[in-house]
C-alpha cells in the first residue's frame, strides 16, 4: 500500500473544455481507479489557470469583473470534470490566496537561480508565450496555432537560469529517475534540451496587469511558468509545509505539446528547490476529427459535451478509453463513435441482458466479483498502455459471448437443468470477475452489472444498458 498522487495540467481558462482537457481528466482517472483497486491511497489533483493578459483583455471585453470572469469559467471546468465521471481529491486555482502566497515563496527559494535581463525578440499574442528565432524561422514568422505573425518585443524581465539544470535534467530523464512516456517522446525531448534557453518567468506589469507580483519588485508579475506549473505542490501545502507524504508525484499527465514545459523547466524548478522529480511524466496525443486537427478555422472543432449528449458519459469513455491510444494522436468521427456504441450495446449490452434472463428463468443466485491475477492487464497498464490493457478486457467480454454460444445453457436446462445451472453460475462469476477491473474505465457500467448479479434472485434490467437507436 503506497500514497499516489496523480496530476493533469491545469487548463487556461480564457475558453471551453476540449477534447485534449478529456483526455487529459480521462486518463488520470482511469490510473487513479487503477491505483485505488490495488489498495492504494490516491490523490488526484486538477484545477485551472487563470492569470495573464489573454484572460483579463476577454474579461474586459465581456463586460465582467476579471475575478467574476475566472470564477464563471474555473466553476464550468469544475462542472465538466464531473460530467466525465472523473473525481478529484484537490482542485487548484491560481488565484486562490494559498496558491498565489506559495508562488511568491518558491520565487524566493529559487532566488540564486533569478537574474533580471532584457528580453529582445519574438512573441505570440495568442499563445501568450516567447518565440525562439529557430522556432520564427521555422514558422515564417506565423504562429501555426493562431495563424497570426508574431510580435517583436522589447522589454525587461526576470529569468529563471535553466542552464544551472540542464546536465541533470538530462541525466534524470536518461536514467529514469524522471520517466517519460512514451519512450519517443523522450528522444524528442532530449535532442530540444540542448538548445533550451533560460526562461523568462516574469511580464511587465504594464503589459500583464493580472498576475501575482513578483516579490520585490512591484512593476513585474509572474509568468506562467512559476505561476501555474509550482501549482503541483502548492495544492499539498507547499512551501510551508511537509509534502513528502504524497511527493515525488507518481504521475504526472500532460498533452504532447506541453511536454517539454514539464520535462525542461518543471525540473528545472523543482531542483532549485531542492525537491525530487515526479517519477512519471505520461505524454498523451491529439484528438483529430476525420484524420485532421481541430481548427474553428475548418469548422471541424467537436465539443466533449456534444459527444456525451449523444449516448451519455460511459459510450465518451468507452471510445476514448479503448479506441483512442494512450499516448498516441488518435482521431474521432461520428460513424466510428456510432460503430463503438453499436459494439459496446453488442458485446456487453446484450451479454448483459441475455445472461440475466437466462439466470432468471433457471433461477440462479448472485455473487460478487473477485480480483483475480491478470498478468498481461497489469503489464499493459505498468507501460501507461490504457487503450490495450481495456482490449485485454474486452477480449474476455467476448469470449463469455462465445462461450454462451456454444454451451448453450438454454437448451441444457431442457435435458441437465442442474448442469445448465453450473454453467451460468460459472459465466456470472466470470463476468463478475470481469467487472472489477472494468470499473476502472466504465465506473457507471460496472456497479449496475454488480447490482444486477450480486443480487439473491437476478433480474434483467427493464431497458438494456446501452439501448440500440
């Protein structure tokens, strides 16, 4: 039995949750029920960020307050989260009092590591983030993500020194003692750490008037950087007090183009800190629709909340669970949502609705499921390969199909009623062996096919788990 504690990026809250916050909660969820069914103690962090110039210039323009504006769309992120079936234990917002006083005392920490320099060069507006000249170079001058020419700017900031870090940074990542997964996206990462640059960590307050002001000096506030990723350890008490309890992190979950955020200057910080290095860094994908990036641009940007309208929350996790790839881009259209649905109501719905009625009508009694060994489940799961280790699952879901049709217990009961009573005792418990680790992608799904065969006399539900349109 080991303290976990799991955490997903902290999204900007200046828009709507998309499909790459689901992915994110999605994941850390299943490795929270993951961890819990192994008798674990589990913390799972989530939370938002809301500092910047991006949120306080849309809050102007909305007419609202700017701590109204973030308390509207931190409470719909919370909301959503919730709509996933996923539960935290800690939710963090940047501005909260706690997290912001914490800021400025690991600015303080890192002092020896903080020097004031002018910063001259490239700068998106949309992505609220600095531009190396490679990076200009290679984009002709464009942002790729918001399709607009990036900002000459000159000023004055404060910078975090990545390069008292980089030797072991690069050794904690060659080791493992810091994994990243997938293993391709650590040689990604590797060949960009040589080039890194020192960070800047500060704006003018001028240019960014909603942020926390830099300790000391009361014309800057923060960047991003110290800001939203100390939120990992300002969230269990951090600086003031002891966090070893839950700290090294056991996994932290972030999208693909963030990596190198969490893999360079996270470390970075954490070192200047003197605290250790979370011992997992799982990189997921990009959801594509039709084999292309979302953009409002192509009109193909798909909101979570419409896929749940279509058949509820367990079919959105079932797809993106089982056929979506844990740390691969993996795409979305509606016929191969339909095909997942119309499979999930095929292999489990009616395995469901046929073995109930069929422990009715030769009244055979409840039991309760048990954990038994699965080496290739676990295996798969130990590699951060979610979407597999449900495919091992799954697997046995449809070998119970099979298996009912070919004992066919229906036609025993008429010639060996005992025997045919055996048999779908036995397939029950298998299904309810089954269904504990289930739970831990389709939580909703797995207490309803407890309910129904852990009861003393069986009945099938009144309308099949996933009704057929």
């Amino acid at each position: 039995m080991k303290n976990i504690y799991i955490t997903t990026a902290i999204p900007y809250v200046n828009g709507n949750p998309h499909l790459g916050h689901a992915m994110d909660y999605l994941l850390a969820d299943v490795w929270r029920r993951y961890m819990m069914m192994q008798g674990n103690t589990v913390r799972l962090q989530a939370g938002t960020d809301e500092h910047g110039s991006k949120i306080y210039k849309k809050a102007i323009d909305s007419g609202m307050p700017v701590k109204d504006f973030v308390d509207q769309n931190a409470q719909k992120f919370q909301d959503f989260i919730h709509s996933l079936g996923v539960e935290y234990t800690d939710f963090v917002r940047t501005t909260d009092e706690d997290h912001e006083r914490r800021c400025q005392l690991i600015w303080q920490k890192l002092g020896d590591h903080i020097y004031k320099g002018k910063y001259e060069g490239w700068y998106c507006e949309g992505c609220e983030g600095f531009v190396t000249d490679k990076e200009y170079a290679e984009n002709d001058g464009v942002c790729p993500d918001h399709r607009k020419p990036y900002t000459k700017l000159s000023e004055e900031n404060y910078y975090l020194r990545i390069s008292d870090f980089k030797d072991r940074i690069r050794e904690a990542i060659e080791s493992d003692e810091m994994k990243i997964t997938p293993t391709f996206r650590k040689k990604e990462f590797l060949n960009l750490l040589k080039d890194m640059p020192d960070v800047s960590i500060s704006r003018p307050k001028e240019s960014v008037a909603w942020g926390v002001p830099v300790p000391g000096d009361e014309d800057q506030v923060m960047y991003v950087w110290i800001d939203a990723l100390s939120n990992y350890v300002t969230i269990l008490g951090y600086p003031e007090n002891d966090i070893s309890d839950f700290w090294p992190a056991d996994t932290q979950i972030v999208g693909k183009d963030i990596l190198r955020f969490h893999a360079g200057i996270w470390p970075a910080m954490l070192m200047g800190l003197d605290l250790p290095l979370p011992k997992n860094l799982l990189a997921h994908g990009h959801i594509t629709v039709g084999g292309e990036k979302m953009s409002k641009s192509i009109g193909n940007v798909i909101a979570p909340e419409d896929i749940i309208e279509k058949h509820g929350v367990i079919p959105f996790r079932y797809y993106f669970s089982r056929h979506a790839s844990t740390t691969e881009d993996a795409d979305f259209t509606w016929e191969k949502y339909e095909a997942a649905y119309n499979e999930l109501a095929n292999d489990l719905g009616n395995l469901v609705q046929r073995l109930a009625t069929l422990a009715k009508k030769n009244e055979v009694k409840g039991s309760k499921g048990e954990l038994k060994e699965n080496a290739e489940f676990d295996d798969r799961m130990a590699k951060y390969e979610f979407n597999f280790a449900f495919e091992v699952i799954w697997k046995q879901i449809q070998d119970l199909n099979k298996r009912i049709d070919e004992e066919k217990p229906w036609a025993l009961a008429k010639t060996e009623p005992e025997k045919a009573k055996a048999v779908l005792a036995d397939i029950i418990q298998e299904l309810l062996n089954i269904n504990v680790r289930l739970g831990i992608f389709l939580p909703e799904t797995s207490e309803k096919i407890a309910e129904i065969f852990g009861a003393e006399a069986i009945e099938p539900p009144a309308t099949p788990l996933f009704p057929k349109n």
